[in-house]
C-alpha cells in the first residue's frame, strides 16, 4: 500500500508540475520582458562593429508623410553621440512619387561625404552638414543603439515594459517586447533575436502633432556582429565620371 500511495503521489506532482508550465513554453524560453532588455543590452554591448541590410518607413500618419528608405549600413566606433565610422548605401522613396533616388553616406570618422549619382557629384568635408538636406533621410538605417555605449538603458528604465509574444523577422526567431517610455515619448516595440538578442525590427509609436498615432518601423536582416572591416569602406571613393566638390549638397 505504501507503494502504491508513493507512485501516486508522485503522478500527482507530475502532472501538476506539467500543468504549472506556460502553455506554448519551449524549454529555456525567457518570459520576462525585462530580463529579454539585459541581455540586449549586454548583447549590444559586446559590439565594436556591426553590418546589415535595413528598410524604414513611416508608421500610422506618418506612413503618407515619411519616405520609404532600404539599404546597407555598416557602422563602428562612437564618438559626439553618433558612430565614428559608417557608410549608408540607400534607395529612396519619397511620398507621393514612384522614383527611386540612390545615395551612399559615409565618414571614417574625420572627412564626411555623400555620393549623389543623379548629378554624379560626391560632395566631401568635414564638416557632417555637407549631408546637405538628405542627411535625416540616409542616416534612417542607423540602429545607434547598437553601438552606443548607453545600449538599451533608456529601454530598461522605462515606465512599462512587457513581452507581447513572439515572430519571425528575416529567418530569426525573435520576442517581441513592447517599451512604453512615458508620458509624451511613446512606445517602442522591439523585436530581439532569440539567438544573440540584438534587434531585428523597431517599430517607434508616437502621437503626431494632430493627434493621429504615428512613427516609423525599421527591419534589419543579414545582420553581422563584429565583421572584420578595411577603414577604406569609410572613406569616399570617387566613382568614374563623378566630380567632387567641399560644397554642401543641398
């Protein structure tokens, strides 16, 4: 009797240990979304480099207002709140316009150029203002977090975070945690590779001036932690035919 009393006893504290787990949890699954936070920005942190392939557009009202903006960023480095090096090589959409305009940005951390190969003209100097007007536009595709020393600290000290669920992004399995910053800042909604815990889509929410829920959404695919780097990737290289001018582009 004292057999069968152990055997069950312990079916009881199987099955109600197995009723106890999550529905849907896989084994070393995280469930917090605070704890997901750490480890991206211990993740984050660990990163002298990075390279990926990124798309952004606008987001609620700002999706007819904001262009649509794919490419190739590589960045490494920080300094004056921004990385040091970066090349942004970008296709942009302007609302309302089916034309499809190229741009390629960069700065090794002391000369800054862009290259318009509408008017074959690559404009170069160090002063960052000689972006010229397209600056906000091509620097869209820069994750900062990635390489600032700060990662995701706004994101940890938020006044609300919360794990919403799960998705794919590009190939990668990733949480999705939702960031409510505050009062006036609205929400970020991060999703985080469960495999190295770096993001691979943010969509940033925040009320418009009119009212209307707006932002923007930023998806990074072929991501590439620390890829060994030439400093000549920074630097301009005049294409054939190209003139260059110290000018500021307009």
């Amino acid at each position: 009797m004292k057999n069968a009393a152990r055997v069950v006893l312990g079916m009881t504290l199987f099955f109600s240990s197995a009723a106890a787990q999550e529905p849907g949890k896989k084994d070393g699954e995280l469930t917090d979304g605070l704890e997901i936070l750490k480890k991206a920005d211990a993740a984050a942190k660990t990163l002298k480099a990075v390279q990926y392939k990124a798309a952004a557009k606008g987001l609620g009202a700002d999706e007819a207002r904001l262009p649509k903006v794919e490419g190739t960023a590589v960045m490494s480095g920080w300094s004056n709140s921004m990385p040091q090096n970066y090349r942004y090589e970008v296709k942009v959409q302007r609302p309302g316009s089916s034309e499809i305009v190229e741009y390629t940005a960069g700065s090794d951390g002391n000369m800054v150029f862009l290259i318009d190969p509408s008017k074959k003209i690559a404009y170069e100097d160090i002063d960052p203002a000689v972006l010229g007007s397209n600056a906000r536009v091509v620097g869209s595709v820069a994750v900062r977090k990635l390489l600032s020393p700060e990662a995701f600290a706004d994101e940890i000290k938020a006044e609300k975070v919360e794990l919403k669920g799960e998705a794919k992004i590009g190939g990668q399995d990733c949480y999705e945690v939702n960031v409510h910053y505050g009062k006036d800042r609205g929400d970020g909604l991060w999703f985080f590779s469960k495999s190295d815990f770096l993001p691979r889509r943010l969509d940033r929410t925040f009320p418009t001036r009119s009212g209307e829920p707006g932002g923007r959404q930023t998806i990074l695919t072929d991501l590439v932690a620390n890829p060994m780097l030439d400093q000549a990737t920074f630097k301009l290289s005049l294409p054939e035919g190209f003139i260059k001018t110290d000018d500021f582009a307009p």
